[in-house]
C-alpha cells in the first residue's frame, strides 16, 4: 500500500492529520502514527474541525465527507456525506481539490475536469484532452454549513489549488492546458468564468451543442488572472497556496504565498498586492 500524501492540516493541540490517495486518513499524535480511516477515495483536501483532530471533513472524488470518532479509540466510527451533489462519473482525472471554510462556515472546493479519450463521453469544448460530462466539473462550488450546494464561478481547467490571502480573498491555481497557456492564480469571483468552456456545459438547459456556451461569446469574459506560473520553468502541477502567516518568525515573508508545484518537485513563494481593487503579483522559486 503506497502512502501517497495528498492533503494535511494541523489540529489546535498538534495533532497532524494526513490524507492520502489509497491508503485512507492518518494521524500523527504524540509521535505515533496512527491510521483514522479506510476506505477513502483520493483524498486531496481536509479541514479539521475541532482541537484534536477527532471530527475531519474531507474531499473525495465522489463527495465531501465528515469523519468523526465517536467513542475516543482513535479511529472514525462515523461517515456522513456532507455534499454530494456535484457529478462524479468515474473518470480518474475528476478530482475534488480543496478544501477551506470561510468566515460564514461555507467549506469551498473546486470540481476538476475529466481525461476521457472517448470524444463522446465528455464536452471538450474543441480541445483534445479535458472536458465535461456535466455536474459542474471545472467549477469552484460551495456548500453551506445547511448542507445546500451552491455553484461559485466556472471555466476552470485542473483547479489543483484553493486557499486565502491576509485579507480573506479566496485564490484558486489551476493547472497549464488547452486555454490555459500557463499554469496561473486567479482571484475567486461570484459569478466568474476563468477560461476554460468545457465547463459551461453544466449552466441550466445547456448541452454540447448549445449555441449559447460556444467559446466566441465567453473568450471576452475570461477573468484575467492575479499571478501568471511560468510553464516548465517554476511550475507544471502547482497545488494549495499557504499563506505565511508566522509574523515573522519563518523570515521576512509574513503575508507572501507559498505553493508547491507536483511535476517540479518545486516551491515557490508569491509577493501579492492590490492595487484599485485589482489583485497582482510576482512569482520566485523558493526551493527545488
């Protein structure tokens, strides 16, 4: 059984907690290795929920999911699906990244776009590889602390990444690709499209052959983007951005970004700014 780290958190009382594609949910307590959970399906996000570590809710490909140990022996005895409403149709490629809560208590996630090479089983907008087979994949969505699914904004390719900056703005990276000439950072919008038209497959009453989701009337709506990943150079798969939020205990970074890229085995670090309303910024390697 591989390992396969792909999400972590850090409970108040210093307990990790490790998702992984395979080999379920881990904690590290008091120095130990302990496994929370089995039978998880590619966990690429957690959010903890109490000090310890005992209630996690986490993102699969088919739902997002709350675990909690009941009676204190260390292991989830509870499951409960948070949100599923979203299309998952068994596609590798269909990830659910994420995942974060915001100040009203709403966990957000963003929804990938399948790999199918059968050109009748998804939208792919004239591209040759990502595309949709509905159920708003390529969207940031939301769930509401009621349990009600909520669609955010879309045209978004292989969102690997979701975090916020010092002041709550919500970032989302997403991934090179068809309509995407790099790999990029964009500012999260209500309402929003990012690029990519596989997506717009999922707006109500709309299909494949739809007049109204054709790339001519929506290339001029792009949202442009906050940081632009130079392709190759820094960054293929980049992931989560992490605030440094230490105050200067970790360097003269307090505020910066900090982000991981997959293919490069890379870290790089994020100067934003605002100016009139507008987000930017730069990119440097950190690490490699």
């Amino acid at each position: 059984m591989l390992f396969e780290p792909t999400a972590i958190d850090l409970a108040a009382d210093g307990t990790l907690v490790v998702g992984t594609r395979t080999a379920g949910i881990w904690r590290l307590r008091d120095g130990k290795w302990q496994c929370f959970a089995e039978g998880t399906y590619e966990c690429l996000g957690l959010h903890i929920e109490d000090d310890r570590g005992d209630r996690i809710v986490i993102a699969q490909k088919p739902e997002l999911t709350r675990l909690t140990d009941v009676d204190g022996d260390g292991f989830a005895d509870r499951y409960e699906t948070v949100c599923d409403a979203f299309g998952f149709h068994g596609d590798y490629h269909e990830y659910t990244h994420g995942l974060i809560r915001d100040a009203q208590g709403n966990y957000l996630f963003t929804l990938n776009l399948c790999h199918s090479d059968d050109p009748r089983a998804s939208y792919k907008a004239g591209g040759n590889f990502m595309g949709s087979m509905g159920g708003y994949r390529g969207w940031a969505c939301r769930v509401t602390p009621q349990g009600q699914f909520q669609p955010i904004a879309s045209g978004l390719r292989s969102p690997a990444g979701l975090g916020s900056w010092t002041d709550g703005t919500t970032l989302v990276v997403d991934n090179q690709g068809e309509y995407f000439g790099s790999s990029k950072i964009f500012v999260l919008k209500e309402n929003a499209f990012y690029g990519h038209p596989s997506s717009l497959v999922s707006l109500p009453k709309m299909k494949p052959s739809s007049t109204p989701i054709r790339y001519e009337f929506w290339k001029n709506r792009a949202e442009r983007c906050a940081v632009w990943l130079p392709h190759n150079r820094y960054a293929n798969s980049p992931g989560h951005p992490v605030v440094d939020r230490s105050a200067g205990a970790f360097g003269p970074y307090a505020g910066q970004l900090f982000l991981g890229d997959q293919t490069q085995s890379s870290l790089m670090r994020v100067d934003l700014q605002s100016v009139d309303n507008t987000m930017q910024g730069s990119v440097m390697l950190f690490g490699r």
